[in-house]
C-alpha cells in the first residue's frame, strides 16, 4: 500500500518535471501558465475530495473559501495604510513587523501588509469561518447540506460584489508577488507572481505545493482520522457506536478542505496579481464539484488528474463560450454512466493488472 | 455493569418502553426477548445513546449515562451490533475493523497527515489487532474484500469483530441470530458464549428461542414496553404469562 503510494507520487513527480522540459523543448512555455494555474484549483478540488468522497459531506460553497483566501490577501497587501498611519492598530502592526513600505506605479508611498502575514490571516479566517459555519451546517445532510453550503457560496459572493473594499464588479488588481523563501547563499529568492521570467520558477512552486498537499492528504486517508472519516460515510450510526465522534471529525474535515481552498485561492491571486468576483461565483463551487465528481469522488488520484487536466483544457480555451455548460454536462454524464468517476471505467483493468502482479510476488 | 432504574420512552402518544428496571451482572449474558413491537430495539437504543430516555436513569460502570452520545458510551466501553447490518461501504473487512480501534488508539489529524513514526507502531498495532480478530471469527480469508460484498453471515461476523475490536466490557448485540440457518445459529451460540469467557458482559436481544435458552444466565421479557418477567431461562419456559404472550390464549379456556 504504502509502496504503491511513494511510487505513484514519485510518477507525479517526473511527470511534472518532464512536462516542462518538453514545453521547453518545443518551444511552448506559455503552457505553463495554464498549468500552472490547474495546480492551484485542483489544490481546491483534492480538498474537497477529502470531504465529499471520503467523509460524504457535499459542500457547493468551496469557491466561496477560495474567495475567502484571495481577496483578504489581496486586499492586505494592496490597500494603502498610510491614510491610517496613525491608528494604534496600524501602529501596533508595524510593531509586529508585518507591515511593509513601497510605491504604487504612481510612485505614490505604500504601507501594506506583508504577503505572508496576509496570507496567515487569510487562512486563519477561511478556518474560523468554516469552523463557526460548519458547527450548525453539518448536521444537515444530503440536499439540505448542499443547499446551506449553496447560501453560504451566494453570501460570500454579493459580500465580494457589492463591498469597495474588495473592489466591487472589478475585483483587486496590482496585487505584489508573494516571496515564500527570501533569497539565500546565491540562490535566487522563490516568489509567487506573474512575472514572465519567474514562469518556470511558478510552475513548480505552484506543482510543489500541489504534490505536498497530495501527499499530506493520501496520508490522512489511511490513518485512523482517515478511516474514521470514511467510516461516517458508510454509516454515521455504525460509526458513532465504534466511539467516532462523527460531528468533530466532520467538522475538522471540513475546515480542512476550507484551508486548502484558502490556500489555492491565495496563492492563484498572487500569481495572477488580482481576481475578481467571479472566482467566488457559485458556478465556481459547481465546477468543483463536479471535478470531484469526474475524479471518482472517494479517489485522491482522479481528482487530481481531472481537476488539473479539465481545469488545464478551461483555462486554454478548449471550450470556448460554452465552458459553464461543458462542466454541467461533465456533471450529468458521469453521474448517468460512470459513477466511480471516468478514471474507474479504464482503472478497472489497470487494477487487476496491479492485483496479478501483487500475487506474483 | 449496567443498570437501567425506571426508564421511559414516550414517541409521541406512544408509550414504546414503560417503567423498566432491571441489571445487567458483570461476567454474564442477559437476554432481552419478547414479541414485535415489545420495545427491544428502543431500550437497546436507548442504552446506547442513540436515543434518549423519556425519563429514568441509567448507569453504566458507575457511571450515568442516559442522554449521553454514542461515541462517549462507546468510550467507556461499550460496544453493540445492529438488527440490520451497518458496514461501512467502500472499506475492506480489515479496515472496517480497524475502525473498531479507534477508542483505543489515539493518533491525531495532522499525525495522520504527516505520518509520524510516533504513529507507526499504533498503525501496526491496529492492524494486528483487527487481523487476529478476523482470524478469531474465521473469516480472515476476506480481510481485504469489501466488507459491505461479504455473504450475509461474513457481514455479520465483521461486525462482530469491529465491536470486539473495541475491547467493550459490555457488549450489546441486537438479534445476532436474525437470518441465520439452526446450524450458523449454533455457532454464534458457541461464539457468543466464548465472548462471555473473554471476560465480556454480553446483553443481546433475540427471537431465536433456543439461542436464548441455551446460553443466557438470565433473561427478561418485554410486552408492549413492559417488562413482565425476569428470571433465569428455566422459569421463563414455565412462566405462564411469557407462555400466553408468547402462544396467544385459548380462547375457549379463556
């Protein structure tokens, strides 16, 4: 078990590498860009394969979490303090060292939050809220979870639309890169941003990032938190009488797949430089879903490939104005014919390709 | 062990289990019986936390416990079978009993994610465990099939090593015998009597009358949520009350 894990994780790996020396090779780096950027949401998607395939919680609110993440990082480090210089809080947060001096395009002076104090605070809150969501929620089931977490989605959008300060219609743009490692001995520094230079430099920040919480995740799944989670997914009942205190375990799970969403929605504004209101739409929370959905639900691996791969072929345009509706479909034609997600109709061979060899051995 | 003083179930205008006291002794097996609908399966919920009495108290290891959530019962060592199966779906007979570890271990979320060597030797312990209780029920063979695609019985005998796999000191099962052939019968006896010497109190609830008889200390019967006898297999046969509920009455003679 633990074998085939390393080994597929050590696949992902070279797959990764070898997919950038090819776009090299051929000369199609601005690939990466795209691909980059499916990292980040299927960060979202394997998140919320955790609760909806394993633990069985549907939530369609997770881009709301994803929005959550972005634009309070994206509104700490772009929102001038000087105006405010003199308040004991702003005072107080220099102090601490998490504010920082710049200068706008203008040459205008800047005092804004750090992007990783940003980014604590940002998921910090994206927790806290799923957290004081999640205590009433998720006792609801089924359609009725899935309705609350709809109301919580829709919320956090007006909340995006409709307040200045996260920019109304236009969303926050001029966001600063995100230096996660400063630069040390000779080695240059590793920043999140959009920079042409830095494309290649993202690109495994951004699959790194991916493949570590991949891994944390495959972990989790074969703990005992693990199978309690899926335990409450065959019976809740059953569960309880085994001594799982199923309300604390959903709950964890929740907030969990709520800090990965967080987490990809902080990391993808840094790197695009802003987002807007639509990354917190509902058809977002929707898309999510149903990348769960094409993945297999209770599979990490399907959920990975599809939400990258099907995000991947989104952003390059492959579906043209019909995106939206693409994903829909998506959602309905695997519900009606491959219910284990599209990987299983062709993994069921692979398995007991698998299972022959483990035999051999 | 357990205790149960005077214990109520209204559900709504129905009075499901009415003024029922009665003690389960450590180290004994004690049988609920009595006809459908007699409130069985209502006291065993209500002795395991999935609901809570009307009124009444009981007391488990010393302790109150009417009201209290299942998993914190279970926490104190309590463990129980359901009338129709719950297996987990999508999880093996090894894990599904695995999860039966659960109140006896303790490894963590970010343990669980990060894999600590600390939480090795508990993983390697759990599995040991869940294996040798397979092996005990005999049904090792399927450790790694899933459990819910099991033969009936198998599935039975799954749960009943997820609720070993738990070390209860009380153990409730809720008809261990319904769909079972006289011959699968004779075996969950003979297991169930083993599970007694393992030092387990065992309370079950049954239709199956022989199963009943042949290995209980003690037995209570309930009618319509009324305890109306309780007494020691051999004077529940000759009880005529349990007889009349039991056969019905002669009309004529009546």
């Amino acid at each position: 078990m633990r074998y085939t894990k390393s080994r597929a994780i050590l696949c992902l790996v070279a797959l990764v590498i070898v997919t950038q020396l090819l776009t090299r090779i051929t000369g199609t780096s601005y690939y990466l860009t795209q691909l980059t950027m499916s990292a980040y949401y299927a960060l979202v998607v394997i998140g919320l394969t955790v609760l909806m395939g394993y633990a069985g919680q549907i939530s369609i609110g997770h881009a709301g979490f994803f929005a959550i993440g972005g634009y309070l990082s994206a509104a700490l480090t772009t929102h001038n303090l000087i105006p405010l210089a003199g308040s004991p809080l702003v005072q107080f947060l220099g102090r601490l060292g998490v504010l920082v001096r710049g200068q706008d395009i203008y040459g205008e002076q800047l005092l804004t939050v750090t992007p990783w104090a940003a980014c604590l605070a940002a998921i910090l809150v994206a927790a806290l809220i799923a957290f004081l969501l999640g205590i009433p929620v998720l006792k609801l089931k089924g359609h009725y979870l899935a309705m609350a977490t709809l109301g919580f989605g829709t919320i956090i959008y007006r909340i995006a639309l409709a307040s200045d300060y996260f920019g109304e219609a236009d969303g926050i743009s001029e966001v600063p890169g995100f230096t996660l490692l400063p630069g040390v001995a000779g080695l240059p520094p590793l920043v999140v941003n959009g920079d042409f230079d830095s494309r290649v430099q993202n690109y495994y920040i951004a699959w790194g990032v991916l493949i570590i919480g991949m891994v944390l995740l495959l972990n989790l799944i074969d703990s005992r938190v693990g199978r309690a989670l899926r335990s409450i997914h065959g019976s809740e009942e059953a569960a309880e009488a085994a001594g799982v205190d199923t309300a604390r375990c959903k709950l964890q799970v929740f907030v969990l797949s709520a800090v990965y969403a967080a987490l990809a929605g902080v990391l993808l504004t840094h790197y695009n430089g802003g987002l807007g209101p639509s990354e917190a739409s509902v058809m977002k929370s929707v898309r999510y879903v149903a990348l769960v959905a094409v993945g297999g639900m209770a599979n990490l691996w399907g959920a990975l490939v599809m939400g990258a791969g099907l995000t991947f072929l989104s952003l390059r345009g492959v579906f043209g104005s019909f995106d939206d509706a693409v994903f829909g479909a998506i959602l309905i034609l695997v519900m009606l014919f491959a219910p284990d997600g599209i990987l299983s109709l062709r993994l069921n061979g692979l398995r007991t390709c698998l299972k022959r060899e483990s035999t051999d051995r | 062990m357990l205790e149960l003083e005077r214990i109520h179930k209204y559900f709504g205008g129905l009075h499901a289990v009415n003024d029922v006291s009665f003690r389960v002794e450590t180290g004994s097996i004690k049988a609920v019986i009595g006809p459908n609908g007699a409130g069985k399966t209502t006291l065993f919920n209500l002795i395991a936390g999935n609901l809570a009495p009307s009124s009444g108290v009981i007391r488990f290891v010393g302790r109150e416990i009417q009201g209290m959530k299942p998993h914190r019962i279970a926490a104190l060592g309590m463990a129980r079978t359901f009338q129709n199966i719950k297996l987990f779906h999508g999880m093996t007979a090894l894990e599904s009993v695995m999860v039966g570890r659960h109140v006896r271990s303790r490894a963590g979320f970010l343990a669980g994610m990060l894999h600590l060597p600390s939480t090795w030797r508990e993983e390697r312990q759990i599995r040991d465990r869940a294996m040798e209780l397979l092996e005990l029920l005999e049904i090792a063979e399927f450790a790694h099939v899933e459990a819910t695609s099991l033969a009936f019985g198998q599935q039975r005998c799954v749960e009943m090593a997820r609720a070993l796999a738990m070390e209860p000191r009380l153990l409730l099962l809720d008809e261990p015998a319904a769909g079972l052939n006289i011959y699968e019968t004779a075996e969950v006896a003979r297991l169930i009597t083993r599970i007694r010497d393992m030092g387990i109190t065992v309370l079950l609830v049954e239709h199956d009358m022989s199963l009943v008889m042949d290995i209980s200390d003690e037995i209570v019967v309930l009618s319509f949520g009324e305890k109306i006898a309780e007494d020691v297999p051999r004077a529940i046969q000759q009880n005529p009350e349990v007889i009349r509920i039991y056969l019905g009455e002669d009309e004529e003679a009546a």
